[in-house]
C-alpha cells in the first residue's frame, strides 16, 4: 500500500435533507492515488451525495473531506481545479456540438489556442467521437454523450475523476464500451478514478477496492477479491413453513453450521440462507438437520452466491428490497438524481 497522502479522504460525513431524510449517516472514504474504487449501492444508498460532497457540489452537515490533498470546505477552489466530475445525468449542452462542448469546458479551464485545439482533437480521438465532432449533442446515442461527459471530465487533465453512475441507462454493448475506456482510464498514469454504481459486476470489473454503501454507511469494504472470497462456493435457499424465533435462530444456526462444508446460516423471514461448498451435496445433510430440529420445509434451491447475498450478509437484508425502497423513495421525493 503506498504511504502517499489519499487522494480522496472523508471522515464521518453526515448530510440531512429537509423532511428527515439521511442521504448520509457517517460515512467514511478513503482512495489511495493512482487508484480506481468503487462505491457500490442500491437507489437512495446516499452515492451522488457523497460524490457532491466531495467535488463541493454540497455541504456535510458534520465530518470532514479532502480531495488531491484540498479541503472541501476550506479550498472548493483548488478542489475543483484538481478534479474531473461526470455527474449522473449529462452535463453537455445538447444544441452544441460535441467539439463545441469540449472547447467551452476547456475555456472554462484557461486553455486556448492551439494548445484546446490539440487536447479537444485528442480526446474527441480518444473516445471515438471524431467523426461525431461536428452533430449536435442532441444527436447522440446515450454510448456517445456518456463519452462524451467523461471526455469533458478530463480536458484540464484532472488528478481525480468522479464519475457517478457512468453506465446507468446504457444497452449491454455500450456499457461494456464503456468499461473498456474506464479500463483504460485507469491505465493512465496517476490518475485517481473514484466510480459510484448499483451494478456489483461494474464494480468488480472495474475497481481495485469496493466499499459496499447501504443507507448512507460504508457497510463493507475490500478487494473484489476479498468481497468475492467470503462467498465462495453455492447458495442453498431453504423456504420454512413457519418464521423462526430468535432463540431458534440461533440453535438451528448452530446446527446447520456443524455440518460438513457449510460455513453460514443468514436468516430472512421464512427463508434461511445457507453457505456450502458444494450446495446440491449438503441439501439432504440440511434437510436432515432441519426434520430433527422439528422445522417444517417447503422448498431448497441452490444458486451461485448472488449481490443479493452479499448484501443480505452485509446490510442485513436484500439488494432487491433495499432498491425498491430506493426507488419509492426517489419518487416520494420527486427528483431524478
Ligand atoms: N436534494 C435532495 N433533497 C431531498 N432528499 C434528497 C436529495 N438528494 C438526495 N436525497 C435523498 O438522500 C438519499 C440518498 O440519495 P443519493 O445520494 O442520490 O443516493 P444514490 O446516489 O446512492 O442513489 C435518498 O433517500 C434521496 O432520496
Ligand atoms: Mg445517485
């Protein structure tokens, strides 16, 4: 791990929006230089505001954050000369031209000359928008203007890119375009990518860390790797007839775990949630213990581990639920961020 100063570092931030929401509830982020992580939640975990947050877009209620070495609240200045931000919608003006839009924001960074000539050439090159250059933004297929906001994200070569939400709303093909240029982006040397998404795949595919946000927390944190591990092996999903009360949780627990090759019973309701090395192995080895125990069973299925086992383990219920609730909540509050 390098002993440079992180590039991004926040401690503890909190943020109340009026009516009792808490977008964020303590959260703490810390991304070393030359580094891509991901921040990884379901609608409404509190991602764009810890993204605001730290481009100064918005102000913590308490906690502390600096970015490129900047105070966000003491220097928003030198901050945001440091970064780059591609918000979650599209921030390009759609009756310009791509070139046009990307000489305007490099104007608004004080190049000019031959020297914008050359850096918007470069990057209309580089994200495949060359021969787009002179269409209308309005024009373009939602690929194209993702592109084309991370391009003019980067036209005053920022140390640190944010980039919130970079594939939401794209087909299969483009999305996966676009992971190749963040890929690439990350290549480049010292460039700090912090990357905010719902998808678990994006982040693995693209992050070298992973805090996992639920709720406005940072509910686990590590490599793709380490997150991955911890789930190795099958899912098996046993369906009860009846709920089990706490004391039975945790003797069945107990049970469960004994047996050979399974490692964690997760409760949910009527369903128990069941780690094993080989899952259609230890149905009937499960099944056995459950009669013992005087457990009514409906059903079992064995599935590989899912993001929505992750986050049962993590954040103590599933992903699905948690972004249905994100969802009403989005609509309660009327606003697409
Ligand atoms: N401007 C705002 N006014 C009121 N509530 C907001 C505002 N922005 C975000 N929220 C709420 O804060 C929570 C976190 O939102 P957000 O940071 O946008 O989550 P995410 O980006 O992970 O989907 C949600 O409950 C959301 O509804
Ligand atoms: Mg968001």
């Amino acid at each position: 791990m390098s002993t440079r100063a992180p590039a991004v570092e926040a401690r503890q931030l909190i943020k109340t929006y009026p009516g009792d929401v808490t977008a964020l509830g303590g959260m703490d982020v810390t991304v070393e230089p030359g580094t891509v992580f991901g921040l990884l939640g379901p609608n409404g975990a509190g991602k764009s505001t810890t993204v605001k947050i730290l481009t100064t877009l918005a102000r913590p209620d308490s906690g502390i954050a600096t970015v490129a070495g900047h105070d966000v609240l003491r220097h928003p200045d030198r901050v945001r000369r440091a970064i780059g931000v591609v918000a979650q919608s599209s921030g390009a003006d759609p009756v310009a031209t791509g070139r046009e839009n990307l000489q305007l924001q490099g104007r608004l960074y004080g190049l000019k000359g031959a020297g914008l000539h050359r850096r918007v050439d470069e990057l209309l090159d580089r994200f495949t928008l060359a021969d787009a250059a002179k269409r209308q933004v309005k024009g373009y297929s939602g690929g194209m203007l993702r592109r084309l906001d991370v391009a003019l994200g980067l036209v005053h070569r920022p140390e640190v890119l944010f980039l919130d939400e970079p594939t939401t709303g794209l087909d299969p093909e483009a999305r996966t375009a676009m992971w190749d240029e963040i890929a690439r982006l990350a290549g480049d040397e010292g460039l700090t990518i912090l990357l905010t998404t719902h998808y678990l795949e994006e982040a693995d595919r693209l992050a070298e860390r992973i805090a996992i946000v639920d709720r406005g927390r940072v509910v686990v944190e590590g490599t793709p790797d380490d997150l991955k591990g911890e789930l190795r092996g099958d899912a098996v999903h046993v369906e009860l007839r009846d709920a089990v009360g706490e004391a039975g949780r945790t003797l069945l627990s107990g049970a469960l775990t004994r047996l050979p090759g399974v490692h964690e019973a997760l409760f949910d309701g009527r369903r128990i949630s069941v780690r094993a090395d080989d899952g259609a192995a230890a149905v009937p080895a499960l099944l056995g213990a459950l009669e013992r125990a005087g457990v009514g069973v409906v059903a079992a299925t064995v599935a590989r581990p899912s993001l929505d086992d992750v986050y049962l383990r993590y954040a103590g219920r599933r992903y699905s639920e948690a972004e249905a609730e994100g969802a009403d909540s989005l609509v309660l509050t009327g606003g697409a961020r």
